[in-house]
C-alpha cells in the first residue's frame, strides 16, 4: 500500500527538496535554459500561481473574519465583567507580544547587512504614513473602493462597524450574521483547500529564492526564525510567568507540566481550533478551571487571543522592512502594534493563516505584500511552535480570570492526579 504523507511532512518535503533544488541550480542560474524555462518560467508559474491564490483570499478574509471577530466581541462585553475582563487580558498580552517581537527584531536584525538585493521584487520603498493620517485615512470613504484597492485599515475599521452593528441589531439582523458566519466557513474553505497546493508552491518559492541567490538567503531566513523563536519563548517564560506569579501565585512551571499534552497537540496540528477539545479538557481536569468558565474563555481566546501570530507578524514586518531598507519609524511601530493585534484577532485558529493576515500589517506601513513569499516557506515550521504559544496565552488568561473569580480548583492544579473540575 501507498504511504500516505500528512500535509506538514509535505510541505516539509517541498520545503527541502525546494532548497536542495535552488542550491544546486544556483552555479548555474545565468545559464539561459535554467534562467528561462526553470527559475523565471517554470518555478515562477508554480511559485507566483501560490502565491496569488493566497492573496487573493487576504480581502474575503480580512472582511469576513474581522466582521465576525468585532460580532463576538460585542456580545460579550455584553455578558458583564468577566466578557470585558477577558477581552481586555486577551489584547493586552497581545499587545505586548508584538512590542516583544518588535524588540527583538530590531535588536537583532535579522533582514541587515544580507548583501541582498531585492530589487528584483520591483518594489520601491513607499514612505510610510505619518502617524496622524493614518488614524484620519482609517475611515473609508467608500468602502467598496477600500476592498477594490486593498485598503486594510480601511477595511478593518468597516468591518468592525459592521460586526458592531450586527451585534447591536442582534435577531433583526440574525440572517446576516448567519449569512456571515457562512461566508467565513467557505473562505477557510478556501483556504484549506489552497493549502492543499502548499508543498508545490513552497518548493518552487525556495527553489527560485535560492537559485537566485544562493547561500545568501540562507542566513537572512535562519535569523528571522530564531528571533520569533526567541521572542515565543521569551513571551512564554518571561510575560506569562510574571502574570501568573502576579495574579495567581500558581507555579509557573507546574503549569507548563500540566499544560503540556495541550501545547503538543497544537504543535502538531498547527491549529488552536483543532486542539480546542483537548485544550478544553486540560484545563478542567489538569488545572481546575470550572467548566462554567472555560467554556466560555477558551472557544473565545482559540478565534481572536493568538500572541504566537502576532509575535511572527510582529518579527515578519521588521524583517521585511530590514530586507527592503525602509525605515519605519515610531509611528510604523505603533501602526505595526495596531494592526497586528488586529490581524491576530482576525486570525482564524487553522494552520497558515496568520500568514495571510500579515499582509495586512504590511500594507499599513507601506511593505509589499509580495515580500510573504520570502518566507512562506519556512512558515510551516513557525506555525506550528506560535500556535502552541497561541493556546498557552489563552489558557494562562483563563487560569488568571478563574482565580480572581473564583472559578478555581487549585488542589486539581496542584496534585499530579488528573480529576474532573466541578
Ligand atoms: N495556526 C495558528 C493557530 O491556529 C494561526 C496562524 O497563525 O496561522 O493558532
């Protein structure tokens, strides 16, 4: 019988045979067959057709998404403190999740001195937006023409009226929200089954990055990985750690051991939404967070609460911005923390998306959207660690409101017996 490989081992494959591929054509790039038919033809029809597929769900998904995400979030700040609490724990540590990233991205970075030259991606550094008009430009004239041209903050902010008044329309709008909440399952749909072409697209982008530029990519793309590496764990151990000696005075690494069967899972799936059962049931038998609560912070932390995306979104756009030579400035970094909390709670709990809705982040400070396939490749792999990170912020939160309401069984949490939370 056929072995039949999963889609990560697939695109793995596509990953390093992408690689070998590049490398081994590289010596041999100005020959004009290879030039021609292979690195400018054949790899750039396969490459560029992915890539295009992928932006073209960047509008549908941002919309819809975002849409949905303001709808929930409106009704729940409805149910009281605990929905506000919530909310505003979930933004908080995703704001500082991205100030982290940024840090460390400019710390350390990643995208300078590479002796790259990007030109070939016929960009020319846009300057970036001063801070004030941003906040004016927010407001789409017409909002049709913002989704024609790929305004993101534009949509962003027309989304989330749009989800706001759905919420305060409540049953007078329920065919809408339904019609909505339908569109979103068909555009990750979409995208799921985009993903399918991912191993393909992933090998021919590898491939032609590094047949044109050889070894040079190599160690651009290995310091970008380490930095949201880095500022994962640094997030995990450091921000989370403090907050839950603060609020709670629960043993931090207690927490990681009992924690842990729900952060594999998500390593290995790539998804908050398909661990969601398992993180569900860790939490109640192996922290003692009530039922009552978890079932409410959980579902809601998986769809809009991922610190682990925003950290790559966050390390992405300074990389991008290093590799492309433009200088971002104090008000790019406050844009940057703007969006990509936005483009974290738009960010659907399946593998791949956050790296989609990091275009959107890009296109506010004035990055090109292109620049996705540099590192497209090796997103799987970051994937994966950010959405581990994604469910742990969504748990830590939970454990921190579950304490302060009294929602907490700390013996379950302090024995090395797995019971039932009541
Ligand atoms: N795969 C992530 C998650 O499910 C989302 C992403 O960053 O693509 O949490």
């Amino acid at each position: 019988m056929k072995k039949q490989y999963g889609l990560t081992t697939k695109i793995f494959f596509g990953l390093i045979a992408g690689l070998i591929t590049g490398l081994i054509l590289y010596p041999m790039r100005e020959v004009p067959f290879i030039e021609n038919y292979i690195i400018n033809f054949l790899f750039q029809l396969v490459g560029g057709a992915f890539i295009n597929s992928i932006r073209m769900m960047i509008v549908p998904l941002v919309f819809v998404s975002l849409t949905m995400g303001a709808a929930q979030i409106g009704s729940i700040t409805r149910l009281g403190r605990i929905g506000t609490k919530t909310i505003a724990f979930y933004l908080v540590t995703t704001a500082i999740a991205i100030s982290i990233a940024i840090l460390i991205a400019i710390i350390v970075q990643p995208g300078i001195g590479t002796g790259i030259e990007l030109g070939d991606a016929a960009f020319e550094a846009r300057q970036s937006p001063a801070f004030v008009n941003v906040l004016v430009n927010m407001i789409p004239r017409n909002p049709i023409k913002a989704m024609a041209e790929g305004k993101m903050l534009q949509i962003i902010v027309f989304a989330i009226l749009t989800g706001t008044g759905l919420t305060v329309l409540g049953d007078k709008a329920k065919k809408v929200t339904e019609l909505f909440e339908q569109l979103n399952t068909l555009v990750l749909k979409l995208v799921e089954l985009i993903m399918y072409a991912a191993p393909y697209g992933v090998f021919a982008l590898i491939a032609r990055t590094f047949a044109t530029l050889g070894f040079e990519m190599m160690a651009p793309l290995a310091w970008y990985m380490l930095c949201v590496l880095g500022a994962l764990l640094i997030h995990a151990t450091l921000t989370y750690g403090t907050l839950l000696t603060a609020f709670t005075k629960l043993n931090p690494i207690k927490f990681l051991k009992n924690f842990s069967p729900a952060m594999l899972v998500a390593f290995s799936t790539a998804s908050s939404s398909a661990t969601l059962p398992v993180t569900l049931k860790t939490a109640r038998e192996r922290l003692g967070v009530s039922e009552r609560l978890s079932s409410f912070t959980l579902p809601l932390g998986a769809t809009i609460n991922m610190d682990g995306t925003a950290i790559m979104q966050g390390v992405a756009t300074i990389f991008i911005a290093q590799l492309f030579n433009v200088d971002i400035g104090v008000g790019g970094f406050l844009t940057i923390i703007l969006t990509a909390t936005l483009a974290s709670i738009g960010t659907a709990g399946v593998p791949g998306v956050g790296l989609i809705m990091l275009a959107m982040v890009l296109d506010q400070v004035g990055l090109p959207v292109e620049a996705i396939a540099l590192i497209m490749g090796i997103d799987r792999i970051l994937d994966m660690s950010r959405t581990a990170i994604n469910i742990t912020g969504d748990m830590v939160c939970t454990l921190i409101i579950a304490k302060t309401e009294g929602e907490l069984n700390e013996e379950v949490f302090n024995s090395d017996k797995t019971v039932a939370a009541k």
